[in-house]
C-alpha cells in the first residue's frame, strides 16, 4: 500500500470527480452531505501519502484534521463568518498538500509512476483550492458570480471547467476579483500540464524506453 500511496489517492480523488454528480443527478440525498463524506476520505488518503516518515505523519494529520471538521463544521452550521474561517483554512491546507506532493513529484532519482501520479495529484488539488477562492470570493462580495444559489458543488464544477479552460458559461463572474482568479487559474492549470507533468511523463518515457533498457 506503501509503495502505490500517490497512485490510491489519485484514484480516491478521480472517484470523488466521478461520483458526486451522479448522486446529485439521481437525488439519492443531500449532494453537500455526500460530498463531504467523499472530500473526508480524500483527505484521509492524503495524510496515509504525505507520511512517509513519523513526523511528516504528525504534521500532516495536525493540518489536514482540522480541515476536516472544519468542512462538517460548514454543513450543520451556516454562519458568515464561520464560512470564511472554513475556506481559508482548506485553501492553506490544500495549499499545504500541493507543496507536499510537488516535493515528492521534483525529487531527484528516476521518474517513476508514483511521480507522475503526486504531480497529476497536485493539478487535482488546484481545482480544490479555487474551489474555495471563488467560495470565499461569493462570501466577501455578493453578487459576484451570476447567481446567489451557488452550492459548493456549483464551485466545484466552476472550477474544474476553469482548470481545464472548457469554459461552458454557465457560471460568469461578474466583478473583478472574481474574473482574475478564473483567468489566473485557467493559466496555472495550462502551464503546469504542459510543462511540468508532460516533463516528468517524458523522463518517465525515457528512463523506462527500449533503449535505455538495452543499456542496462
């Protein structure tokens, strides 16, 4: 389990993308409830990739814990102010587990699947962390997007078609600081597939090709 622990959270998270919607779509129960239930095994994967020795496994579980509750804290509990404590605080723990997975992803020796799979990791995380940016942007400023009804799945979604720069249009933001973080994320999301992750598919490739096996 070890030795697969980047690739098990790549999964686990693939799986949240792939889940939710249908369980939304299908009214099986609250879509915000579920949600957090599959967000909490996420981030419990995370901790079980980011230990790789005692005292990675202290500090990532005092970051990521409170994350955690902190996302229950927001279901039952529906205060202003309390939802944007909750969005900085995920927004610096996911920030905390992009740092954690890019070290793993940069370090020297061979490219290996691990490698890849931390860094597709990291891509995943950015649409997290905005999801939160543009949740607490809705908070600060009302009337920010181009409805008031926007759920955490809504950002969700928002901000994984801004990542990826699909752009439907059925979410708009509609002042300033909420325009630059879609930009701004269309951006990072860009460059880091085509630069970072295509380098490290390509080291993959090269230390794993036919001739590089003939020379060993």
């Amino acid at each position: 389990m070890r030795r697969f622990r980047f690739t098990i959270l790549m999964v686990a998270f693939l799986c949240v993308l792939v889940v939710y919607p249908f369980i939304e779509h299908f009214e099986l129960t609250h879509i915000d409830f579920l949600l957090n239930i599959f967000i909490t095994l996420l981030l419990i994967s995370c901790i079980h990739a980011l230990s790789s020795g005692h005292r990675q496994a202290i500090v990532s579980t005092l970051v990521i814990i409170p994350a955690i509750f902190m996302d229950w804290f927001g279901v039952f509990v529906d205060l202003r102010q309390f939802e944007i404590l909750i969005d900085l605080y995920k927004i610096g723990a996911f920030s905390y587990i992009c740092v954690g997975l890019l070290k793993y992803a940069l370090q020297a020796g061979v490219v290996d699947r691990e490698k890849i799979a931390a860094a597709v990791n990291v891509y995943l995380f950015f649409g997290l962390i905005w999801r939160d940016l543009y949740s607490l942007v809705n908070l600060l400023i009302p009337g920010a997007y181009n409805s008031e009804l926007l759920t955490q799945t809504d950002f969700l979604y928002y901000s994984f078609v801004t990542l990826s720069t699909l752009g439907y249009g059925d979410v708009l933001p509609e002042v300033g600081p909420a325009k630059a973080l879609a930009y701004i994320e269309a951006i990072i999301g860009q460059l880091y597939l085509t630069i970072l992750v295509a380098r490290l598919v390509g080291l993959h490739i090269a230390y794993t090709g036919p001739e590089c096996q003939d020379r060993d």
